[in-house]
C-alpha cells in the first residue's frame, strides 16, 4: 500500500521527484488506492467499465463473519462472462499496470486486500452483490467437489438449495454470469431435478396404489432391500471377479466362467476381465492327469484316458461314465458313437499309461448309452501287445497296431460278434500311430523304423501297403501322451506325418494319388526344436489349420496352401507344471472352431477359430516392419488403416462382420522411423506418409477413392513424424522429423489448412520437434512429445499458434505417446519410463501436474481410450527397458473412470516377441465396437460385452459345479454362466 502511495506521488510530481503536493494530488496513503482506481475507471470507455463491473467482484472471497479478502480467479472464466472480451482484455491491463492488479497466464488477483475497503467503487459492488457472491461462492466449492467426483449425482443441488442459486444470480441480474463449470453443475442439478419431479409425481400415483394394498412401512423396507441386495451382488462380483483372475493358470475353465458370472452380476465391474479370457483354454476333467483322447464324429462324447481309467465326458453334460481299467493308454471312439476301444495291460499292480513298452490288450465297450458302457467280446487272435487304435470312418472296422509291427483289423459290423481280418503288411518294427481318412478307407501307419505307410482298405484281402514315405522314429524319451503322429486332412488329399527327425520335425504329403504321394512340405518350428519331439499331429475340420503339440506348447500352422504351410501361432499352456507333450485333437464343429489337448489338468479347449490371434473377430494379416505403425479406425463408417513402415499400408472396409474387406494396398512411407498417418475426422479423407522421388511427403486421399491421390504435401526436410487432424477437420499438423543420423534441417511442425483437400494452404511453422501429435477432440489444443517433455501449442489462431509451458515426463524417457480421452477432458500419456501420466483438461488448458499415474513396466508403445472413456488400454513390453525381449508383450486395461484413483482391470498377450512398433485403436462406432491391434499381426477384436461373453461361453468347457459355484459365488443362488453346450 506504501509502495502504491509513494509510486503515485512520484507520478504526480513532475521532474521526477516526490513532493508534498504531488502526496497531497495522489490522495495520500489511504486514498492514493481509490484515487488512482478511480481515474483508471474513468479512462475507460462503456465497454471497459461494464467489464470491470463484472469481474472485479468475482475476485473477492466474502467473509463469514470476518472481513472479506480477495481470490485468485480463471482469466478466461473471467473473461466468458464479459460482453465484450476485447474492453475487458483492456480493463485488466490497465489496472496491472497500475499495479492493481496481478496477471498471471492463467490467473487474475487483486494486488492489495486494502483495495476492497479503500475504494468506496468497488465496496458498493460487493455490498449490492454480496448474497450472490455468498452463494456463488458456496457454488463453486461444491461444483468443484461434484467435478473432481467424475459427475456424482449425488452432490447435485435439490429443492430450496438448487432454487437460491438460481434465483440469487437472477435477483442480482447475473443469470448467465456462471462461469461455465457452474453453468454446468446447475444444468446438472436441474435436470436431475426435473427427472426426480417426474419421477415423484409417477412415484405418488404408483404410492396411492400401494396405499390400497399394503402398508407404507411395507413399501420403504422392500426399497432398503432392493438397495441392500444391489449393494451385495457387487461386492460379490468384485469378489468373484479376484478370484477369477487367482484361478486362470491352474483352473482356466473355472476362471473363464466365473469371469462371466461376475460381468453379469454387475456389469460396472466392465468387460475387460472378459477381453483377457479369450485367449484363455476352457477345461474338462481338471482333476485327473490325461494321457489320451478321442471324440465321437458329431462331438457330443468324449473319452479321455487317465492311466488309472477311461472317462466318458458328454461335452454338454458333464462327466457320463468312468471305467476304471488300471495302466490306460490310447483311446479310440468310433465315429458313429457306439463303440469305445481301450488299451491296457493284462494287469496293472502299478498303473502307468500303455505306451506299447508293456504288454497291452485291447478291451471293447458298447457305449450307445454312454452311462452305462458294457462290455463286449473280442475275437480270437495271436497274442500280440497292441500299440495303436483307430476306428474307420463308418465305425465298423478297427485297426490295431501292434508291438511286432503288424497292423490287425476287427470287422465290427456286429459288436456282439467282432471278426478277425487278415493283417496287413509292410511294418518291420512296432507301430506308434494309426489314422483313416475322414471319408474313406485309407489307412496311414507310422512305426519305429522311420517309415510312414499306406493301405487301402476297401478290399478286406488287400494287405499290402500302396505306398511308403519316408519319416522318423517315434521321441527316444519316453513321452507322457499317446502318440498320434499321423493325421489326414478332411478332404483326404493332405497326410501330416514325422519329419526326419533332424531337419525337420512335420512333414506335409499330397495324396492326389494315394501310390506316389507327393511331398508338400517340411514343417519345423524356429523358437523351439521340435524335430525329434513329434507326439501328435491334427487338422481342423476345413482342413486349413494344423495343430503339432510339442512339449508343454502347441504350434498352429496355416495349411491353406499346404506348399506354403507357415506357423501361425503358438499355444503355451497356462499349466506351469505340464510336463511331456500329449495329443490334440479338433473338436468337429467349424464355428467355433475348438481344439482339445490333453494335459495334466484334464483336457484343455482352445477356441482357434482365429489362429493367428486367439479371440480376436479377425486378424489381417501380417503386421509391418518398421519401428513406428499405426493402425487408426476412422469416424464415420468404419476403416482400419494399417501402416506398414517402409514396406506398405492397407485399408479395410469394416463395416460389416468378418471377413473384412480390403478397400486397398497402399504405398508405405519408405522409412522404418515413419509409419504416420491420420484420419480426417468425418473419415473421409485420408493422409499418409510416402514418399515422392526419395524425398519424404504426405499425400491425402479420398477414402471413397483411396488409390486416387487429392494432393500431395511437399516441403518436408527430414521425415514425417507424425499427423494429426483438428477436431473440426480444418486443420492438419505435420511433424517434418527424423532420427538422429537422417536430419537434414532443423524439426519442424508445419500446420495445414485442410478444410479443402484438394487445395491445401500452409498456415503455420513451428520450430519444434515432435515425434507424436494429438489434437484435442473439443478444441484447439494440439499436443505433442519429445526429449521427455508434453509440448503444448494452442491454434485458435492456426495462423498464429501459442506455445504453452511444456510439461515433464520421465527423465531419461526415450518416447512417449499421448491420447485424449473422447470428450477432451482427460489426456493421458504414456512414456517408456514406465509411467502413464493423467491430465485433466479444461478450456484448452492442461493442468499444470497430473491428476493420476500408472506405473507398469515396458510402457511407451501405444495407447488408446475405449469410447466410453472408462478404460484405458496400453501397449507393453513387459521387460524394464521398455523393448522387447524375453517377456511377451501384452495389453493392460486400466479403469480411470476416478483418473486419481487408475485400477488395473485385465491383461491380454499379443506375443510382441521382437523389436518393432505396435499400435492400438478402439472404433467409435457401435453396436460393434472393435479394438485393432499390431504386433507380429493385425488382430481385431469385437469388444462388445454381450458378444465377449458368448465367444468366452463357447470355449469354457466343463459347466461349473453347484460345489464350485457354492465356494466361489457365496451367499448367492446357483446360476450357470454359461449354458450348457455353449
């Protein structure tokens, strides 16, 4: 205040001296305050005073019974409220630099409390407004609590509350002087309270019939109830759902249903548990260790071998039956579902699995009634321990290989009365595996002298092989499963047999003419040797996958073209203590298709019905090279682009179900460091990194259109390093960088004018280097990163963009990529110092530290909102540096619908297993809404909850128990999750 009075007096002594008269002309000490405000009020013009009349009191805190103090407020919340923005920009600098005031980027405050009681103007302001300030005041503390508490209706204003609000502003003639954040809370509190009017009103006529049928005390307990009871199920479903998590190494089946069970007593818990159970085995029989299976032909029955018995499963029903038959082995069902045929020693004091290193014997069941199998008679025939079993397409004949390296055939047209054929020739050493063709006689053989024979049984005094092939002795190590190492496709023209053991462990033979097979291919997994580990081979029932368990992995192979077989995937059991390989098997179905291993926790059911990425709608192929990809769905109908690095991009068309549609192959941006590319909002229009005679360019194209070219954007020096669209499509941002050794310029941000593609205008330079842009999706804010910083430039003037202060990330951080939340209020930035950082945005402003945080490892890849806004998804590596390596990389969703509070919800692997970009994006369009993500392929996934849950269903196996159910659902009655059969 001193200060103010000798600066005053200073100005009014001429000569630049302080004298008596200019003290006396200032006003002194007490008044030099009010004289000079006064003469700055007076300078102002209509506009200038109007503006002052409505902000300065905004910039009072009002004492509840003390004296009132002043209070720091938003410049532009101040500003909103003004009719004319640019006297009142006007009004505040004027009384700054008379040192009234204080401006701050953001803020505004008095400079002196002295001047609320000093300046008779402005005490009359306060006192004509003061009931107003009280309750404005009071407002924004509670519209403050209600934002910060993500929209709770609770703290909504009611009745006479949400009444002096709005009648306090409109007897001070500040109806529409809220600042918009009030402005909102009110809006908020109306609504709620008309609807609550509404609803009193229907609830007083539905009251008056109560009235007349039961007391009212009767009516407020069942309302208590209801709340009681909805208040239990979600402490359960968020019990259910831990214990779901706990559960999905050891029991998967149980853990997928009781995942499903949880979603839907409370479907807030949100899908993302469910997302991460489809890649997940559903189970049978998880108690016993399973050496062997087999299926009947349309499915409906199993029959697993235990080594101690054999187990009748139905799969839409549960256990049927159990035989107990000491020292079990290979199993074999026949088609038509009869009949069930078993190997086991004579006696088994000690039972172990027959593998044919003991004697074995063939033992038959009538399974017509799988409940109660009976017994049957066997014919006479050599005492010979039998190896191998396999049934004929129509059931009637059973082949049996045998330790001698015969191979024995029973006619058992009549079961009651099995006949004895002649043996078929050819094998010199014991036979391991047997296999007939799906729709005809064909019988393959393979056998421990390394060959693979066939013959044709439609003559039953045809003995003699039809051909040889050449392949290995079965695993010198003793396995745990029953070998099955030969497999014919459906069709029959495709056999999958033993490598040479050495240079390959599957090969591929074409059985166009069964006398001189053809030799496809030579199969042989690159991650792990599996050449002289070969225990079982099996095709699905199109006959385009095959599956090859190898120790505790199962490797997928494409088989379309089966010249070209490539691996497609590889299932690892999520049974730590699996021990040896043991057989698989396709279950018959097509949609979905299931595959059933054998395991030593009962018989695991993986749904492959897309290989390449288990669970997902639909993969598109192989993913790019390239350090830096980007897969983006569009607004507007939906497309997926995919960047391929230098190599090339794609568009699809995924408007529809699967199989999506490729609209187009699109050149690539020549550079593994590039792999840019944007979507005008309305999808529309498309732009890309390419490049145009060696030089680096961004080209936009009509998406209706996508192989025309609307214009190119030249003028780049280095690279692009990134593209990003306005909100409003008008405005497209280019960052002109490259790597460290590729700089030919300095970096820059160029912006565009893009409102007509066609005809593009370059609005802006910025000198600055981003590797990543984002615009804010409601507004003007364009964000970016690099060196471990949040770069920030405001383009309401795209002509004339204002850099903001930029924010810190990790230090040491490499990258980091940002992604707006869909209605803008919430930025999120992940970075590959572990950390994902959580901004709150409002009015185009960032706040100056983060709301919330993330620490998990290997962060800084990709990251993405799901529409709804609840969750978040992120890329990671899983290792501490933030690249890949060992670990396989996956998927985290987190719930940041309290951003303070982030809550992890599911991880999913994508088998991110070497260097190289990924990218994630969620569709905004519904009622299918798909996640695409890139690793070593582009998967989509439907993220739909009801049809997570079906997909999830389809692949559970075993239904859960009311025992189970009663231990992990407590308190609640028996539901099953999934029906059964599905």
């Amino acid at each position: 205040m001193l200060s103010h009075a000798l600066r005053a007096t200073w100005s009014q002594g001429g000569g630049g001296r302080l004298t008596v008269a200019g003290y006396r002309a200032s006003g002194g000490v007490v008044a030099a305050l009010a004289t000079t405000a006064d003469r700055v009020y007076g300078e102002l013009d209509a506009g200038g005073q109007d503006a002052l009349r409505h902000m300065l009191p905004r910039l009072v805190r009002i004492g509840d019974g003390t004296v009132d103090t002043g209070r720091p407020a938003d410049r532009d919340a101040l500003l909103d409220g003004t009719s004319n923005r640019r006297a009142a920009e006007d009004a505040l600098h004027r009384l700054a630099r008379e040192r009234l005031l204080v401006l701050h980027e953001r803020t505004v405050r008095l400079s002196h409390d002295a001047l609320l009681r000093a300046w008779p103007r402005l005490h009359g302001w306060i006192d004509a407004d003061r009931d107003w300030l009280r309750i404005r005041q009071q407002l924004a503390a509670d519209a403050d609590v209600w934002w910060r508490s993500d929209h709770d209706p609770a703290l909504l204003y009611r009745g006479s509350k949400l009444a002096a609000a709005r009648e306090g502003a409109a007897n001070a003639g500040r109806a529409k002087a809220y600042e918009p954040r009030l402005t909102e809370f009110l809006d908020a509190s109306l609504r709620q309270e008309r609807r609550s009017a509404r609803v009193r009103t229907a609830a007083l006529t539905v009251l008056v019939v109560l009235f007349l049928l039961a007391t009212a005390g009767g009516v407020t307990a069942t309302v208590y109830q209801h709340q009681a009871d909805a208040q239990r199920r979600h402490a359960v479903a968020r019990l259910v759902a831990t214990e779901a998590a706990g559960l999905r190494d050891t029991q998967p089946g149980l853990a997928k249903q009781l995942s499903v069970a949880a979603y839907r007593m409370d479907p807030g818990i949100s899908v993302a548990p469910l997302i991460s159970m489809l890649e997940t085995p559903g189970s049978y029989d998880s108690q016993d260790s399973v050496v062997d299976i087999a299926r009947t032909g349309d499915g409906r029955t199993m029959a697993l071998s235990t080594g101690l018995s054999v187990v009748l499963w139905r799969t839409s029903g549960g256990r049927a039956a159990t035989i107990d038959l000491p020292g079990a082995g290979a199993v074999a069902l026949s088609p038509d579902g009869r009949l069930l045929a078993a190997l086991a020693p004579p006696s088994a004091p000690t039972p172990r699995p027959s593998t044919g290193e003991n004697a074995a014997t063939v033992h038959l069941w009538s399974i017509a009634d799988p409940a109660h199998p009976s017994r049957l008679p066997l014919p006479r025939a050599p005492s010979q321990a039998v190896t191998a079993l396999a049934f004929a397409p129509d059931g009637h004949l059973l082949a049996l290989g045998t330790a001698a390296g015969a191979v024995r055939r029973w006619n058992l047209t009549d079961p009651e009365s099995p006949r004895a054929l002649a043996e078929l020739t050819g094998p010199s050493a014991q036979v391991d595996s047997l296999a007939f063709t799906p729709g005809s006689h064909l019988l393959a053989a393979s056998d421990a002298d390394g060959r693979v024979r066939l013959w044709d049984t439609t003559d039953p005094d045809r003995t003699a092989p039809v051909s040889t092939m050449t392949g290995s002795p079965p695993p010198t190590t003793k396995p745990h499963g029953i070998p099955h190492r030969v497999s014919f496709r459906a069709d029959g023209t495709v056999l999958a047999a033993p490598g040479d053991g050495h240079s390959d462990g599957v090969r591929l033979w074409g059985l166009a003419d069964p006398r001189h097979p053809k030799l496809l291919a030579k199969l042989n997994n690159t991650l792990q040797d599996c050449t002289d580990q070969l225990i079982s081979t099996a095709f699905s029932p199109a006959g385009d996958l095959l599956a090859t368990p190898c120790g505790t992995e199962v490797y997928l192979w494409d088989t379309t073209d089966p010249a070209h077989t490539v691996q497609v995937n590889e299932l690892t059991e999520p049974d730590t203590y699996q021990s040896g390989a043991v057989p698989a098997l396709f279950a018959p179905s097509r949609a979905p298709v299931l595959l059933l291993h054998a395991t030593t926790t009962g018989v695991h059911v993986w749904d492959v019905t897309n290989a390449p990425r288990l669970g997902a709608a639909s993969s598109l192929g192989t993913s790019p090279s390239g350090f830096d990809l980007t897969a983006q769905f569009s607004g507007g109908s939906r497309r997926l682009l995919i960047v391929h690095g230098a190599d090339h991009a794609a568009l699809w068309d995924m408007s529809g179900p699967p199989p999506h549609r490729k609209l187009a192959d699109l050149p690539g941006s020549g550079d593994p460091a590039s792999g840019a590319a944007a979507f005008s909002p309305d999808g529309s229009v498309l732009a890309d990194a390419e490049r145009a005679g060696g030089a680096p360019v961004v080209r936009l194209r009509d998406t209706a259109h996508p192989k025309a070219v609307l214009t190119t954007l030249p003028g780049l020096a280095n690279g692009v390093g990134a593209l990003a669209y306005s909100a409003d499509g008008h405005v497209l941002a280019v960052s002109d960088t490259g790597d460290a050794t590729h700089q030919a310029a300095p970096s820059t941000v160029h912006l565009f004018d893009v409102s007509r593609p066609a005809h593009p205008r370059r609005l802006a330079v910025i000198h600055a280097r981003a590797f990543h842009l984002v615009f804010s999706p409601r507004g003007r804010l364009l964000v970016g990163t690099f060196d471990g910083r949040l770069l920030l430039w405001d383009t309401t003037d795209a002509r004339h963009p204002v850099a903001g202060t930029p924010r810190r990330l990790t230090p040491g951080s490499l990258d980091a990529v940002p992604a707006f939340r869909g209605d803008g209020r919430l930025l999120a930035v992940t970075d590959t110092g572990d950390t994902v950082r959580l901004w709150s945005v409002e009015h185009n402003r960032i706040a100056a530290e983060p709301v919330g945080a993330i620490r998990a490892l290997g962060t800084g890849g990709s990251i993405a909102f799901t529409p709804d806004g609840r969750t978040l998804a992120m890329t990671s590596t899983g290792s501490l540096t933030g690249f890949a390596g060992t670990a396989l990389g996956h998927i985290e969703l987190w719930d940041v619908t309290d951003p303070a509070i982030p809550v992890w919800r599911a991880s999913f692997g994508f088998n991110q297993v070497d260097l190289g970009g990924e990218s994630i994006s969620f569709s905004p369009q519904s009622p299918t809404p798909y996640l695409a993500v890139t690793s070593s392929v582009v998967a989509v996934w439907n993220v739909e909850p009801s049809s997570v849950v079906r997909h999830v269903c389809l692949s559970a196996g075993e239904p859960v128990s009311r025992a189970q159910w009663a231990r992990y659902v407590p308190d609640l009655p028996f539901h099953a999750p999934c029906p059964a059969g599905r």
